[in-house]
C-alpha cells in the first residue's frame, strides 16, 4: 500500500498550480464556482490544449498523453481548487473522447479526436427527455435508418451547455420493437444541422446553463454512429461510470470554501476574528475532514479506472458523497454568512463575491444530475452489496 | 388539551387560502418582485378592506380584536402564497410593536392608520455585525433641545424603501455598550436626512440599507422609556420569530403538498416515483419535519397570545424551524428532479423564502444559546 503520489505527480500538480496561478495574476479570468460547466472561455480552453492537458489519458497514438486517470484527477483537481473556467472541453475530454477511443471505429477517433484535443468540440450530452430521466431506456427520441443516413426526430432536455455545443452526443431510438434497453444507439453529431433548434431553460440560479433541444427530421450520416447499433444503452452505462467519476462531484464550490476560510480569518466580531470561535472552527473542521474523505472517494475512483476497470458503484459511491457534501458546505457557508448570506451576487455589501448564494441554489441540481443519488445509493445496494432487488 | 382551529380560525384561514389564491399566482408574485416597489397597492388595499392590517389590533383602534393566535394562522396562509411586500413589516414589526409598547397617545395616532392600510411601517434594528444583540447597536441619537438626532447606519431592514414610518432601535446613551441606553424611535421614513439602498437579496425581498445622517426626531417620538428599550427589543424579535416561524410553516407545508401531488403524478419505471420507497422515506421525513414545525410554531403562538412566558418555547420553535424548513426544501428539490431546479417551477420561490427566514431574526445557533440558557447550563 502506498498513499503518495510519485514524484512526478507532485511536480504535475506544482506545474498545473503554477499556470493556474499564472492566468489569474495575468488578469485572464477570476476563479470561480461552478466554472467547469458554467465557465466557457475558449481561449482557456485552447491555452490548455497547447499544454496537451485535454485528452491526457488517451493513448498516444489518437494524440494523447497515455498518462494514468490519477495525473487525469491531479490536473482537474487543481482546476477545480482554482476555478478555473473549464467548461467548453470538460465534457468532451472526460467521457466523450473516451467513448470513441472505445467504441468508435478507426475512421471516428482520426476525424473526432484531433477536433477534441484541440479544444474545439463543445459537446452537449443530449441523454434525457422529459419523460424519460432516471429512467433513461424508456426515450422515445428516435432515429430512423434511410439509406446512408438516419433521421432523427423528438425531444431532448436539461442539456447543460445546449447553446454553446457544436457537437451533440445523442442518445436515440433505432428499434422500437425490441425491449426498451435494446434499441438505443449512440451517436455524435454536429449541432448545427438543419432541424436541431436550442431553447435555453433559465435555472433556479437564474442563469442559463441547460437547455431544450428539439429534432425535427434531421438527416444524419450513418458514419455518426457510435459503437454498434442498438447496443447504445450498455455504452452510455458505462459512459456515465466516467461522467460520476470526477473530482468536480466534490470540488465544484472550492472557490467558496477557501473564501469562507478567509472571510472568517477576517471578519471580526467582539473584537476577535470569527475563525477563532469554537463553533466556526468546529463547523469548517468539519468541511475539511468531509472534504479530505471526498478526496480519498475520488482517488479511489481514479485507481479502479487506471487498474482498467470502469469504475461503477464506486463512482456511485463518490457521486452521492461529493454533492452531498456540496450542499451541506453551501448550507454552511450561508449559516456562518448569516443575514449577509442571502444577497445576491448583485447586491451592496454581498460577501464572498455571492459565491455562498449561488452555491446555496446550484447545488440543488448537483444530486441530479448525472444520475439522481437514490439511483447511485441503488447501485450501491445491488452492484456493491449484492442485495435483493424487490 | 385542544390542537384544533376554532371555526373562525378554520374560516379565516380558508378565506385567505382563497384570497391569495386568486390574487397571487406565482406570475403575479414574480412581477410584484421584479418590481421596484415590492408589493401591489391594489391588493395593498384590498387586504386592507378584509380587515388583515388590523386583525390583531383592539377594535378602538380600528382593529378586528382578533389575537396574535388568529394573525398566526393568516401569517401561515401568507408563507403558503409567497405573499410579497410590507405587511410583515407593517403590521408584526410596526403595528403590534406599537400595541404593545406605545403611549395612548402614539396608539390612537398609528394604529388606526396601520389598520386601514393607509401607512407602511418598518423597524430598523440590524447594523453591520448582522447580529440580534444589544452590542450590535451603534446607531446614535443624541439630544438636541425638543428632539434627538440620528446618526447611523441600519442594514437589511425590510421595506424600508416604501415605508412612511420606522421603528429605529438606537442608543442614547454613548457610554454604554449593552442593553442599557438603547431607545426606540418612531422616525417619519420620509425625515431629510434618511437614504436608502435597496439590497438584492435570495427571497427578491426589499431589505435596504438606510442611512441616517443627521435626522432630527421630535421627542415626543420615543416609543416606550428612554434608556430602557432593548427588552422591548427582546419582545420584538420574539414575537417576529414565531410569526416568521408561521410563514414557514405555510412555506414548507406547501412544498411538502406539491411533492407529493408531483410523486403520485411523475412517473419513471413505468411506475409513480412516490411508489419507490426510498421517495416514500423522503416524504415521510417531510411531513415529520413539517408537522413538528407546525406543534412548536402554534404552541409558541398560542402562548404569546395568551401572555404566557415562553422564552424557551419561541427559541425551540425558531431553530427547529430554521433547519426543518432546510431539510423539508431538500428533499422536496430531490424529488422532484429537474424540473425543481428551474426559475419557472415554482418551487424555487420557497426553496428561496425558506433561507432567507432561516437566517431572520434569529438562526438555529442563535435560539440553541437561548435554550441552553433555558437549560441553566
Ligand atoms: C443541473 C443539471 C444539469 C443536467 N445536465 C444534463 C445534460 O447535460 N444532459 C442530460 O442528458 N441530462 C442532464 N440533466 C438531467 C439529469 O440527468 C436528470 O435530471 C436525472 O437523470 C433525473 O431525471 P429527472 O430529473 O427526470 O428526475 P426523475 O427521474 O423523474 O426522478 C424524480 C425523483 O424520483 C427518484 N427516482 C426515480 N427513479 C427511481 C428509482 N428507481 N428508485 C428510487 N428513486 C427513483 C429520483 O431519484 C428523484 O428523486 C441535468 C440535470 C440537472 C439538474
């Protein structure tokens, strides 16, 4: 057993520390919460291709680094720690390069990979519809073969990122004979074809972060087919193992935690700072101890995987634990706030740059998205503990 | 013992369910927020006609002689609709501050005015620290022949922006530091002097800032004795936290009903998710939480409507509440996946109400030090 890094992994953190901390004294962006899926700055995202940080764990032959889901977990951990604005290459980098590195066929990973790891291809996971969330085998989004093409036609939503995407990774009905779960194929294809229109949804935050995404009659080419038709839903399976796995399940909100510290080393009260009270040091100790555990959940994750298994029910496992703790640092941050935690980021006098607000709202979704955590705690009871399904 | 609503109380309340009902639809609540003002003068007025602004006030002064038992109960049905603008604050912190601690003089000149709906009050008692402590006041009113000057700075004091009168808490006495020498005053809103900066906060109410430069008050404006206020204070935030709690009670009590309508309606797995035990759990839990706010809540009203001492009581009711109301929002959010986390769900209006009353007069810390008080510890 051995709990360090190597050598290498601690000057791969020291080095993705220092760029960070370089972009931010340059003036190039602020940190902040949620900036790996709200933070879309292209420019950022192409700094960070030219480093070779985007497909880091890809094989070196599709132009990746061949390096380990650990070195994988050290850079998105630091981007997190940083807030660093992230988002127009997360999804594509952590499971949709992935994905056709696996499943794509020769032709796929030459022309879709290059695009990914030059940072150019924002992709929208087009998965749920409104009627069909947890339960994602029973959509009804379909895609009809005609000739060298397939026609798509139906609903998706909650699209996070929808209106900046130029691809869509689309999750769609071939055969609505077979059983639910043995119809469904993946494709990836360009969200500008005719047919595809993008309605944002304002969230509870009151931002703009997902979106509806209608298909009327869109003609793709087969070539947009990934894996092997009708075999999709055993692919997106394991393709969500990989969307569970990240240090963003715990991290999202770092930004709020370190400014929480510092507001408490700096606000006095009775002539004393905040941080020397008992009950303030009690309650940030304890979001530090829930951190470090996080922390260890998502190593492990990163361990499994770089041992080449997916990662399942400890993915669960890491995913239910991480946004819980999410949710109880912004309930935290906001009580130790008091009456200056409800203003808004907009409002005179608002601490900690409203990060406490915006945690406090966002998080909500966090426990959603990606697999609801009763969904993860089922895994967990049958993949993990072997228990009876009812 | 009896745990039941009278009939009137029975009637009252299903008068407001319906009145709220039919005046503040969600759209409606959010246009009244987006507003400038905060609150609609027609149903401002309207409200006024049934009688709410009074409700609680002796008949002499234009009231209904209702009890703080009965005004609860409307408090609950205001929670429930989100009901926006300053009849909290006209009416909790202004009308029955008055009652309670006014001269004949003050009560004859205020209370019929705030019964007929023709004067918004407020009361401005928080400063920079945030804090419900006598320490935290340092707003100074200083003598000046026939009146007292103002000089200060009060921070989230609701509605203040619309408000014709203020109750400020300040202190008379600079030598002092703690509850001795605090006075609270009846300021015109509209006194030169007086600037106010409306804050952007998580429930779209308006709690301003209000800077008092140089405001010159008549002394006859005193409202209770000189010197001696902060236990009037007390009162105050006593009495707001449980009608804050009572709102809550309104808040999740609808959250919970909305849940559970949305698991018998929502289906995945070709089955009603509230068919799925872990979601059967959640309510459950819910509805605990909900009905162990809704005891504390009525008990602690009931006791201050019948002038019984119930420090302990308001203080459990308060931080139960607080963190109930927490946990009631979350799971409602969890279950009702997505959907919940939009601006045009409604949901999100109490998700937001709930934090902002967590954190007024009073968070579960707060009530948790009264109690251990209470405990003699
Ligand atoms: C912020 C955010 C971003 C998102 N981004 C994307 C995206 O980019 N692409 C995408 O495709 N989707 C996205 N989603 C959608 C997300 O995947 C779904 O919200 C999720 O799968 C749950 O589906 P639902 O919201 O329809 O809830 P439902 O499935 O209707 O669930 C409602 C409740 O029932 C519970 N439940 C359901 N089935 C069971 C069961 N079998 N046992 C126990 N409990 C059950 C759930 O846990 C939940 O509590 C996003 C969601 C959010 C909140």
């Amino acid at each position: 057993m051995d709990f360090r890094l190597s050598e290498e992994q601690e000057k791969f953190r020291q080095e993705v520390r220092d760029f960070l901390e370089g972009e931010i004294k340059q003036g190039l962006w602020q940190p902040s919460c949620d900036a790996w899926i709200m933070g879309h700055d292209p420019e950022f995202t192409k700094r960070v291709s030219q480093r070779g940080w985007i497909g880091l764990t890809w094989p070196k032959e599709y132009g990746g680094q061949g390096r380990s889901f650990v070195d994988r977990l050290i850079l998105t951990e630091e981007m997190l720690r940083y807030g660093a604005p992230a988002a127009c290459h997360w999804f594509a980098d952590r499971q949709i390069g992935g994905a056709i590195v696996h499943y794509g066929t020769e032709e796929q990973r030459k022309e879709l990979l290059p695009k990914i790891l030059k940072g150019e291809a924002y992709v929208g996971l087009g998965m749920s519809e409104p009627d069909a969330g947890s339960d994602l085998a029973s959509l009804k989004t379909k895609a009809v073969g005609d000739g060298d093409y397939y026609v798509i036609d139906g609903q998706k939503t909650w699209t996070s990122g929808g209106s900046r995407m130029n691809w869509i990774y689309l999750v769609a009905r071939t055969d609505p004979d077979a059983p639910k779960h043995r119809g469904i194929s993946e494709f990836i294809i360009d969200a500008s074809l005719p047919g595809i229109a993008v309605q944002p949804i304002v969230d509870i935050t009151g931002g703009v972060h997902f979106n509806e995404v209608f298909f009327e009659n869109v003609r793709i080419p087969k070539k947009c087919l990934i894996g092997e038709e009708n075999r999709g839903f055993y692919q997106v399976l394991n393709q969500l193992d990989y969307e569970r796995s990240g240090m963003e399940r715990l991290m999202a909100n770092y930004p709020l935690f370190k400014a929480l510290i510092q507001y408490t080393k700096e606000t006095k009260r009775n002539g004393k700072p905040l941080s020397e009270e008992p009950v303030i040091r009690s309650k940030l100790a304890q979001l530090k101890i829930e951190l470090e555990i996080g922390r260890l959940h998502m190593y492990r994750v990163a361990v499994v995987m770089d041992e080449g298994r997916a990662p399942n029910w400890e993915s669960s496992m890491s995913k239910a634990y991480g946004t819980a703790f999410e949710q109880r640092l912004a309930n935290t941050a906001i009580e130790i706030l008091g009456l200056y935690g409800q203003l808004s980021p907009q409002s005179k006098w608002v601490p900690v740059q409203g990060m406490a607000y915006h945690s406090y709202l966002s998080s909500k979704g966090y426990s959603l998205q990606a697999g609801t955590s009763e969904i993860l705690k089922n895994i967990l009871a049958l993949r993990k503990l072997g228990l009876p399904t009812g | 013992m009896d745990l039941a609503l009278s009939e009137e109380q029975e009637m009252l309340k299903k008068m407001a369910r319906d009145f709220l009902t039919d005046k503040f639809p969600k759209t409606v609540v959010k246009e009244i927020e987006e507003s400038e003002l905060g609150y609609s003068p027609e149903s401002w007025r309207e409200m006024a006609e049934l009688g709410w602004m009074g409700l609680a006030l002796p008949e002499k002064y234009g009231g209904g002689d209702m009890s703080f038992l009965d005004l609860a109960v409307l408090l609950e049905e205001m929670g429930r609709a989100c009901l926006p603008g300053p009849y909290f604050s006209t009416v909790v912190l202004g009308g029955l501050t008055i009652l309670d601690a006014g001269s004949e003089e003050q009560k004859q000149e205020y209370l019929p005015k705030i019964a007929s709906g023709e004067t918004i009050f407020t009361l401005a008692l928080t400063e920079f620290s945030a804090r419900y402590d006598a320490a935290a006041i340092e707003t100074k009113a200083t003598t000046d022949k026939d009146a007292y000057i103002l000089n200060g700075t009060k921070l989230f004091v609701p509605d203040a922006h619309v408000a014709d009168y203020m109750l400020v808490v300040a202190r008379t006495d600079e030598k002092s530091k703690g509850e001795e020498g605090i006075t609270i005053f009846i300021v015109d809103a509209k006194s030169p002097g007086i600037s106010y900066t409306v804050l952007k906060t998580i429930a779209n109410d308006k709690l301003c800032e209000v800077v008092f430069d140089q405001v010159k008050v008549p002394k006859e404006n005193v409202l209770g004795q000189l010197n001696q206020g902060w236990s009037e204070v007390q009162k105050i935030i006593q009495r707001t936290a449980v009608a804050k709690c009572c709102e809550m009670v309104g808040c999740i009590q609808q959250a919970l009903d909305m849940t559970v309508d949305y698991a018998k309606e929502r289906k995945q797995y070709d089955r009603p998710i509230g068919s799925f035990q872990v979601i059967q759990h959640y309510c459950a839990d819910m509805v605990t939480d909900v009905d162990g706010t809704r005891l504390s809540t009525y008990q602690a009203a009931w006791m201050l409507s019948e002038g019984l001492s119930c420090t302990q009581e308001v203080a459990i009711a308060k931080a139960w509440a607080g963190e109930a109301c927490q946990r009631v929002m979350a799971l409602a959010h969890q279950i009702h996946g997505a959907i919940g986390v939009t601006i045009d769900h409604d949901l999100q209006y109490y998700t937001r109400r709930a934090k902002a009353a967590e954190v007024s007069f009073g968070d579960a810390n707060f009530y948790r030090e009264i109690v251990a008080q209470e405990m003699r510890l």
